[in-house]
C-alpha cells in the first residue's frame, strides 16, 4: 500500500528483549498486604487465534471519506462507498425571478489515496455520484447500515467521470438535479434539517475492477471540503432595469458526519482454527480474533500444570504478542504501524455496539503495539484484561467485552492540552499477515507473556 502523505528494565530482562520496557509499579498493589513481599514469576502462554470480520464497525465519520475498489489474491474484493447529507451554506436565498440553472458540479479535496502495489496509484477508476433515500444519523452508525435499496441505482452524473488519483474530484452532475433543489420551500431554506429531511444527500463510489484484476484503489476525500457548486442565471428584482446575472450557489457536502460504507468477499475466509498464516485486513474486513472462551481455557490450562487452581493471582505485566516474517521483499508498507485488542461495549450516546480500544491502552508504561521491524513483532500490553481472565469464572466473563479482535488504531495528541488519545482506525485498509499457531517459524505463534505474583 502506497501512501501519499504521512499517516501517523525489570520487563526487558525476563523477556529478553532489546527494547526497554517501563513497568507500571502501582499495578495490583490495592491487593497486596502492606507487610508482604511477593516473588515475581514469569510465564509465556500459546493462544489460539480465529480469523473473524470485524462487521459491523462503526464508520461515522467527521474527517474523512472513502469511495473506490481494491482486489487482492488474499481476501477478492472489498468495495468503499461514503454518504453525506446536502446542505444550503447560506439561508433565506433567493434569486430573483426566472432563474435559469446552467450547470452544476461537486467538488472535493482528496487527501490520501491508498493502493496495493506503486503502479496503483494513478490508475483510471470511474465515479458514479448517486442521490440518497436516507439521511446520514445515528441509524446509519455502521460500515454496512446502507445497502443499494438506500440510494438511486441511476448515477446522477452528466456524462462518464474517469478519476485518476489526484487531489481534487469534479462531477458534474444533472440540470435536472439542480432545478429540483431550487424548488425548496422557505422553510427548508431557512433550516437545513429541513432542507436534508427533503433532498437527503449523495453517494461516492467507484467502479468494480475487472474479476482478473487484481489491484486498485482506495480514495480518502477530506470530509468539510465537499461541496455542490449551481451556477444559476436570474433576473435580478430588488432594482429596477437590472441586467440579469450569473452567480454560484453552494450547497455544503455533509454537516456533521459521512458514512463510510464498505463490503469484503473475505467474509468466506473467516476461520475458527486457521491453517497457518495470520492474513488479516483494515477498515472492517477480516482479523485476528481471539474468542474469550479459548483464552480462559488456555488460562486456565497453565494455572492447572504450574499448580495454581484456587490461588490469587496478582498481574504485574500482561502482553500478547503477536510475530510475524519480514516479507521477502522487505515492504511493509501495507501493515498498519499499530495493532491493538478491541472490544466492543454499549454506547448510550448511539444507542449501538460499538468497538472500542480496551482500556489500558490508556495507561501510562503501556506498549501499545507498535511494530517493531527489528523483533518482527506487535507487542501490545494488557494487564488488566487479563487479571479479568486470570481472576474471573468464565461465567462472569461479558460477551462484548472480553472476546478480543486485533485492530489497527491512532494516536493523536491534543494540540491545546497536550492529551494523548488513542482509537481505532477504521478507514484505511491495511493487509498484512501475523504469524498463526500453525505456521512454521522460530518465532512461533501468538502469545501471552506475564509477569505476575502469587498471593500466599
């Protein structure tokens, strides 16, 4: 994958690490009887690992829009569409009277655009622009809420629209569509609810590459930057003997959020006990995806053959750690640079499941699953996840919360508190492949590594 811009002790020796590791002392410590003193263990547990679509994932979005095809030998097709709601930029307009519309277009800045192999990134992709029968809201939280009943099979295009990766996109689009959205009535030109209540908005998307090719393109459109510009022809009335005019009129390409709609052929590649190789995908395709029942189990496996059934055990560190073989032509460029476990929790402002990153990923010390080139390994620090499974029955363990995928996910830091904060990165789609309990390596599988205390 190609970019066109820039995206964003004590541990050390029982692992035998290069890399320093800072230790989160305070861990546990509410458990510990102020006059103890605990010997600390170390463990390193073989987990299994399925292969799972992370459907459906939320892809509401305030920055920005993906439209365009790609198809890989790996997963076959994966398609991107995003939707936004139309807007008036100014209320109470009015152009006089016989106003005549000459033409009309949308406009956006592209941001980034992705592609699998460097030979991607111009090729010739067509672009079809349709009208919406539903608005972009809350009920249209997730990847696949829109489905072709929801927009117009009819292009609103005006003529063949061929898009080659550069930083802009122009469609020009039907007269008629633009003498429809003059017809709004004063109230809707006052109130943009209104005025997206009755026209709802439009879809990108792109055309399907060939069965036999393989390859394509993912388009990033910066979200805020969209707009239909009408160019509109009037006679003037709040004078006398006027000449008429031009002038251009602009609507806004979504006011709150798009929607970013996506579908994967990998969905048939899904796989509770894969053979080999870890292939996974960005955005909401396919990843490694550890069941919350196979990880109490292995978890408690290793208590019963260390003799540790019935015993309180404190968690100092916890990492998985998942490996995987430099490819032979070293490019790396279509992994993400983080991998971290998700889970999904209720959000009461959606109403909705929703992924989240789990919630040490927030504390200080924590590794965070950077790649790390030299290791050849995501090394991703989850403490008190685990004391979840190391302390818990597996009845008491929550079905949205405790099963595990391995996402791809973003820091940004706040340029006016300094705060740094950490989510999913669900727009881009990434390939690579991680190591699997099967596949034959020295580095072996993925894995839990501890460092932990018993209480006596």
């Amino acid at each position: 994958m190609q970019f066109r811009h820039t995206i964003v002790l004590a541990l050390a020796a029982i692992f035998m690490a290069v890399s320093c590791v800072s230790v989160d002392k305070t861990m546990g410590e509410s458990m510990v009887p102020g006059n103890q003193s605990l010997p600390v263990s170390m463990a390193e547990i073989e987990i299994p690992v399925q292969l799972k679509s992370s459907q459906p994932l939320q892809t509401l979005s305030a920055e920005e829009g993906t439209f365009g095809a790609i198809r890989t030998q790996e997963f076959g097709l994966v398609e991107f569409a995003t939707a936004a709601d139309i807007y008036p930029t100014v209320s109470g307009w009015d152009f006089g009277k016989d106003a005549v519309v000459k033409g009309i277009y949308l406009l956006a800045n592209i941001s980034a655009v992705y592609s699998t192999h460097d030979q991607q990134e111009g090729i010739p992709q067509q672009v079809f622009v349709h009208r919406t029968y539903r608005n972009i809201d809350s009920t249209t939280l997730y990847n696949n809420s829109f489905t072709a009943a929801d927009y117009d099979p009819t292009p609103l295009n005006s003529g063949e629209v061929v898009y080659f990766g550069t930083d802009s996109l122009k469609v020009h689009l039907n007269l008629d569509y633009a003498k429809e959205l003059l017809t709004a009535t004063k109230e809707e030109k006052d109130t943009a609810k209104l005025f997206a209540q009755r026209f709802k908005g439009l879809l990108i998307r792109s055309n399907t590459p060939d069965e036999v090719t393989i390859g394509g393109r993912e388009n990033l459109l910066n979200f805020g930057t969209g707009a239909l510009y009408i160019t509109i022809n009037f006679q003037p009335t709040w004078k006398e003997g006027l000449s008429r005019k031009d002038t251009i009129f602009t609507l806004s390409y979504g006011k709150d959020y798009c929607l970013n709609i996506s579908s994967y052929e990998s969905n048939k590649l899904q796989n509770t006990a894969p053979d080999g190789d870890l292939a996974f995908e960005g955005a909401a395709g396919l990843k490694p995806y550890i069941d919350k029942d196979d990880l109490k189990q292995a978890i408690e496996n290793w208590k019963a053959s260390q003799g540790l059934q019935n015993k309180e055990i404190i968690v100092a560190k916890a990492a998985l750690v998942f490996p995987f073989e430099m490819p032979e032509n070293l490019d790396m460029s279509t992994y993400p640079g983080n991998l971290y476990p998700c889970i999904r929790e209720f959000d009461t402002t959606f109403n909705a499941n929703l992924f989240f990153t789990a919630s040490d990923i927030n504390a200080d010390g924590m590794e965070l699953g950077t790649m790390n080139r030299s290791l050849c390994e995501y090394r991703m620090d989850i403490p008190s996840l685990i004391q979840d499974f190391i302390s818990k029955d597996a009845s008491e363990l929550d079905e949205l919360k405790h099963n595990i995928w391995i996402m791809p996910t973003k820091s940004e830091i706040d340029t006016y508190y300094g705060a740094e904060t950490h989510s999913i990165e669900n727009t881009t789609y990434f390939t690579g492949k991680l190591n699997g309990n099967r596949t034959k390596s020295s580095k072996g599988g993925p894995k839990l590594q501890l460092v932990y205390s018993v209480l006596q």
